[in-house]
C-alpha cells in the first residue's frame, strides 16, 4: 500500500503502433483502467479511480511493452486485471491477478493489573493488510506464543488491526518481545517490552577509611525501568554530598544498583538509602545505622596507651638517676 507497482507483460510486435489497441481492465468491478489505441491513451473512457494513477509505456509500446504502472497502490487495486491486446498480426488476452498487502506501525505496548493479581502485557498494531500473524518470545529467546491470545479487528479504510495479550503471575519480570508478521509480503516488525520491576533488597555495608570516614554502600537488583536512588539522614535531608551511583543492565534486562555514601569523620546516626520504581510507583529502603566512628576510638585508645608508656619511661628514668646520685653520696664520705 502506498507505493508504486509495474506489472510486467510484452506480446510479439511488428513494430506498427497505429495498430495496435491496449486495453486493461479490473474483472468483477468492470472499470476500464487503461486503453491506448491510435497512438494515444483514451482518458475520456478510463475509471476516475485510475486516470491519474495508471499509466502504459506509450515509448515502448511498438517495442512490445505493455507493461501497467500503478502509482500510489490501494488496498482497493487487489483483483484480477485482464490485459487485451490486438494488432494486424492478431489478438489475444491475459488475465493477472495482483494481491495488495500493508505493513502496519510499529506495536505499542501497555500493561493492566486483573482482578486475580494477574499482570496482562498487551501488543497492539493498526494499518494491516491481511490479517497478520503474531508470536512471542521471553529474553531467553524461547517461543511462548502459545501462552498469547490474539484478536483482529477490521478497521473503516480496509486495514487490520491486531492486538495480542499475554498473562503473567504477580511478580514476573524479564524482557519480551512481539513480533508482527505480513504472510503476504514476508515481512514484520518486532518490539522489545520490559516488564516493570520492583527488585529484591536493598541492604547496606559499611566500611572505614583510613582517614576515619565511614562509607555505607547500599546494593539491589532486578529493578525495571532504571529506579531512582536516595539517601537520608534522621532530619530527613537527602544526602547529595559524596554520593556515587552505579547502575548495570542485566542480561534478563533488568537494572541492578550499587550507591555509596561517604560520609564525614565522626559521624554517626541513622542514614537511609531508597530505592523506587517511577513506573509503579512503589520502592524499598533500608536504614542504617552509624556509631561513633571507631578510627577515633582507636585513636583516642593509642594516644591514652602512648601517654602511659611515656609516663612508665620517665618514671624508670627518674628513679634510676636517683639511684646513681645516692650511690655517689656514699662513695664520697667514705
């Protein structure tokens, strides 16, 4: 539909364009779609429908040409066309059949909750011609139309329109993809859909730095489309400071996360990190919480144990110079 169809077909010619008739017609509905005799093509006896859309090679005719172009094909050109030609040498016809199919648009997706808690994926496509086939396949590539059900609707200009829905248990996750197929022409489009995800998690680590900072690492998976990321202190402030997010797609097409946190030394409380699906408008958390930080307690535990030992060395020294000067005053007065 919509572009431009030659039908080819040549007869044996003398070379005597002032006698020969070409006439094409479209059987059933018996509209005249094309007729040249005398040299010329004879507008006035065409069908509306086909004056300014059918066309002979008039140059090629004498050559034996008389081959149909048909611009701007239409769902309504489908038929049988009978092709007469006469000449002095003879006459003859031939019938030809011309089948009109059309590529739709590109399937949309959109998804419904049932009353069971089940999640229904739908595929849907308009501008079909004729009614097209349609087949699923998850992310590991394996056919499950079989799961799908499938229904066409005729549409007011003649074209199909197609939509095919599959059922899911509460929770499914994973990529599909709908594949809508023309057996007429041999071709199709195909579309990727990823079911939205809420992911498993989250929970958090802590670790730290040789400069005494703490750094809460809060890690999740199976999230789909990309979640947003949060972090929160006890005042609920969202904590944008020193914050680093990493995102990786998996092979099932989800999104796993890993965010961390670095927070400044000494500092203690509860920190909460907030995962959150825009889609479905749903998330998790997890809530953490910072004591003192222990690089200062051990800091503070070495310069207490450091300040002993000095003591301990002055004292040795001190009693050992007094030992030294009375031994001193006693060899004197002997």
């Amino acid at each position: 539909v919509g572009d431009d169809l030659i039908t080819p077909c040549y007869f044996y010619s003398q070379n005597e364009p002032q006698f020969i008739t070409v006439q094409w017609e479209k059987l059933g509905a018996s509209r005249l779609v094309q007729h040249y005799q005398i040299n010329r093509t004879v507008f006035d006896q065409l069908d509306p429908d086909y004056q300014s859309r059918a066309q002979l090679f008039e140059n090629e005719i004498a050559e034996g040409n008389v081959s149909l172009k048909l611009n701007n094909v239409r769902l309504s050109d489908a038929g049988t066309y009978r092709l007469k030609v006469s000449a002095t040498s003879g006459a003859g016809y031939k019938d030809i059949t011309i089948e009109v199919g059309a590529i739709g648009h590109s399937p949309r997706f959109y998804s419904f909750v049932t009353k069971k808690n089940d999640s229904v994926l739908v595929c849907e496509s308009t501008g079909w011609y004729p009614a097209p086939s349609v087949t699923w396949q998850n992310y590991r590539w394996r056919n499950i139309t079989k799961s799908s059900q499938t229904h066409e609707t005729d549409s007011r200009d003649g074209t199909v329109r197609v939509r095919s829905a599959m059922t899911f248990p509460t929770g499914s996750k994973g990529s599909y993809k709908c594949t809508i197929w023309n057996p007429l022409l041999h071709q199709g489009i195909s579309s990727n859909y990823t079911l939205p995800t809420v992911g498993y998690g989250p929970y958090i680590q802590s670790r730290v730095t040789g400069g005494g900072r703490s750094v809460l690492t809060c890690e999740s998976s199976g999230w789909y489309p990309t979640p947003d990321v949060s972090w929160h202190n006890d005042l609920g402030d969202t904590m944008t400071r020193f914050l680093l997010t990493e995102l990786t797609n998996s092979t099932d097409g989800s999104v796993s996360v890993k965010s961390s946190l670095k927070l400044k030394a000494g500092s203690s409380g509860n920190y909460t990190c907030t995962i959150w699906n825009p889609v479905l408008e749903q998330g998790l958390f997890h809530r953490f919480t910072v004591l003192t930080s222990r690089y200062k307690e051990i800091r503070s535990h070495w310069y207490a144990a450091g300040a002993i030992v000095s003591t301990a060395v002055l004292v040795v020294a001190a009693v050992i110079k007094a030992k030294t000067f009375i031994r001193q005053i006693k060899k004197e007065r002997k």
